[in-house]
C-alpha cells in the first residue's frame, strides 16, 4: 500500500477523542508493529534487516498496565532495531517517513506524543501535524549500552550482574519481540534471563543475610513499648520475604510498585499472602512476631523444596536468652554460601546485587552509579574480579543483639 494511502486507511479525525477500548500494551505495540510501522519501513527501505520489539521501561513491558497507564508514556510505541552501519545510512528517513506518514491515531489511541515540561515525559495527543511518534530507531547494541551501561553480547561478568537492579533486568528480558530479523536481539536477551547458579546462590544468600540482620528487631522494638518502630521493622521484612518469593522463582523482583503484583504470581503468594497481610494489620508485637514466625516457615519449607543446599531446619527458635522467636535466617545464607562452587564469588561481601543494598531511585535509575557504589561496597568490577577481600564492621559482623 502506497504511504499516503497507509496513513489514511487507519487514521481517525476528529477533535475530540472518545476513549477507545483498553487494549494492554504489548498488544496494542505488536499490532501498531505489524500493521503500521513495518509497511512504512518496507517503503522507506525495502528489505532491510531488523528486529521489533516493546522493551525497557513501562508497566506494559511488565505486563502491568491497565487503562490508568494511559495517561502517561504508554501508547503505541516500540523499538525499531537496525545493524549499526544501516543505523547511520537510514535512521534519519525512516524516522521521517514515519513521522509523515504513520495514522495520527491507531485503535483509537493517538501515535503523536506530546511534550509535558516534565523532564522527558510525553503523552498521547492528537496532532494535525507530523506526528512526534515513539518508535525508537536505534542498534541492538546501543541501545543496551545506554540501557545497561553494557553489551551482553561482549559477555556479561560478575560485576555486571551484581550492579543491575532487579527492576532494569526484569525490563530488558520481559516484554515481547515482534521480529528479530538481525538474530541479536534474542540472544542479548538470553543472556540476560537469570543470573549464573552461583551468582544466584549468592543473591539468594544475600537475602537470607538481610532477614537475619532484622528479625529479632520487630519483638525487640515492642519490648521496649515501640509499637510503630516494631511496625516499621516487620514491614521491612515482608517486602524481604516477598522479594526472596520471587527471587527463589527466578523472577527479577520489580521496584515497590509493582512488587506486590509480581509476589501475587509466585507459587509461594497463596500460602503467604494471608500471614504477610496478617504481618502489616496486627496491632501489638505479640501477633506480629507470631505471623512472622508462620511466614518464615513457609518460606523456609519452599526453601528446602528447591534442594539448592542440603536441608535446612525450617522451625522458628528463640532468639538466644531473649523471649523473641525467629528463624536464625543466617543459616540459610550459610547453607547457600557454602554451595557456591567459584571461590571468587563465595568470598563476596555479604551484600548481594546492588538493589538489595542501596534504596535510593535516583541511584538505581543511573547505571553509571550502580556500577560505582557496588565496585565500592563488594570490591569487584568488571574486569578484574574481586579485588579485595570480605569486609566486617567493627565487631566482626552485623550485630543482633543490640
């Protein structure tokens, strides 16, 4: 079909638009892929190789989204991927021709993404004008540098996979791929799926570490009359639960969220969710520890049905002489660590991926600082390894007994 005659085939005019039926967006991408954007691509230049797809952020590539998304960076959008040196050469057109001649509106959702002085927030407009579309024409390796700071293709290292959050890594291998015409974009993918057994004994060690630092800490609070402080303490442990439920799935946990979406598909979310919730409602410690306990268990048991180490226990105790009951987590990082078969990565600091360490987004939305503060803290980068050996605090380890 001629351009011209594209465009007006699936255009709507109008100047006031209804809201179309909520179609999720990975769909919505697919078919703006396979009916809009690869016909115009075969006019502006027949037959070159590439690869489509929705990838990267938003809560489509996710699978998240829902009418509400609508409002912002959510629409008819995707990744037009090209061999780098056809990247140089037909880039620029075929962002023009899309530009004229791709339909202002597409089922019903407009292509043209308006600027809303908000950093580089755009939303859906209709426009009489070219549209300012949200096809991204790029390299498969230019675009995972400047989304990762790497090319999985060159390799991905250990100090690669400690330094991206779990968020970045759940949006570069979720989402969909169109068409993969340059064979690159699947395998960058691939290597991308879940960390190396070791790496994730590690990560599972890890967080094992970060329960047994604080579980004491929620009957401690209450001892001493903090009810909110014991609240505070027992949330922080859920959403460590919640985030080993999925880790233990093999699943990137997603930032907060959608981490209670994400939790809600794992096996262990129809056992769990009652006492985690039971955790969040109760009013005095008492209650809260004993939710706990029963959560610990249950993870605890999940634990021992994956047989990564030999079994562990899974029974709550008393925290030595004091009337708490927790489930001593830290035998399980021990159990995990001692199965870790590359002794560079079992002599790792205790501190995992850097999203299980640092909670700040403005640090976790950068790569370039992902990759500064897990060097410092884990004394590992990417091309030379461990370079320092484990660090203690002042007494030897965390301490739990304050």
């Amino acid at each position: 079909m001629p351009l011209h005659n594209l465009g007006r085939g699936i255009a709507m005019s109008h100047a006031h638009m209804p809201s179309p039926a909520f179609l999720p967006g990975l769909e919505l991408s697919r078919r703006f892929y396979t009916e809009a954007v690869r016909p115009l691509l075969e006019e502006a230049a027949p037959g070159i190789p590439h690869s489509a797809a929705r990838i990267g952020a938003g809560s489509e590539v996710l699978g998240y989204d829902t009418e509400r998304s609508a409002d912002h960076e959510w629409g008819p959008r995707l990744q037009l991927f090209l061999h780098s040196h056809d990247v140089s050469r037909h880039a620029g057109r075929i962002r023009h021709v899309l530009a004229e001649h791709l339909p202002k509106t597409f089922h019903g959702w407009p292509t043209h993404f308006a600027a809303t002085g908000d950093r580089d927030i755009r939303v859906m407009r209709v426009t009489d004008g070219p549209v300012h579309h949200r096809v991204e024409v790029t390299g498969v390796s230019s675009w995972f540098v400047a989304a990762l700071g790497f090319d999985p293709a060159s390799g991905v290292t250990p100090a690669h996979w400690l330094a991206l959050p779990t968020q970045l890594l759940a949006e570069v291998t979720a989402g969909a791929v169109f068409h993969d015409g340059l064979h690159t974009l699947t395998p960058a993918r691939t290597a991308l799926r879940w960390y190396p057994h070791d790496l994730w004994l590690h990560v599972l060690a890890c967080q094992w570490q970060r329960i047994a630092e604080e579980e004491a800490f929620v009957g401690r609070c209450g001892e001493v009359g903090d009810e909110l402080g014991s609240a505070v303490e027992a949330s922080r442990l859920v959403r460590d639960l919640m985030r080993l439920s999925l880790l233990m799935d093999r699943r990137y946990p997603p930032y907060g969220k959608w981490l209670g979406s994400a939790f809600a598909r794992t096996p262990a979310a129809p056992r769990l969710t009652s006492e985690l919730t039971a955790v969040l409602a109760a009013t005095d410690w008492h209650r809260r520890e004993r939710h706990l306990g029963r959560a610990y268990e249950i993870v605890a048991h999940l634990h021992n049905e994956l047989e990564l180490t030999d079994r562990v226990d899974p029974a709550t105790r008393p925290y030595h002489s004091r009337p708490f009951r927790v489930l001593r987590a830290d035998r399980f990082t021990r159990a995990l660590t001692a199965r870790i078969g590359n002794p560079d990565i079992r002599a790792l600091r205790r501190a995992g991926a850097v999203d299980q360490f640092i909670d700040s987004t403005e640090v976790l939305s950068r790569t370039d600082l992902t990759r500064a503060v897990t060097d410092a803290v884990t004394g590992i980068d990417a091309h030379d390894g461990p370079r320092r050996a484990p660090m203690t605090n002042s007494r030897g380890q965390r301490g739990h007994r304050a």
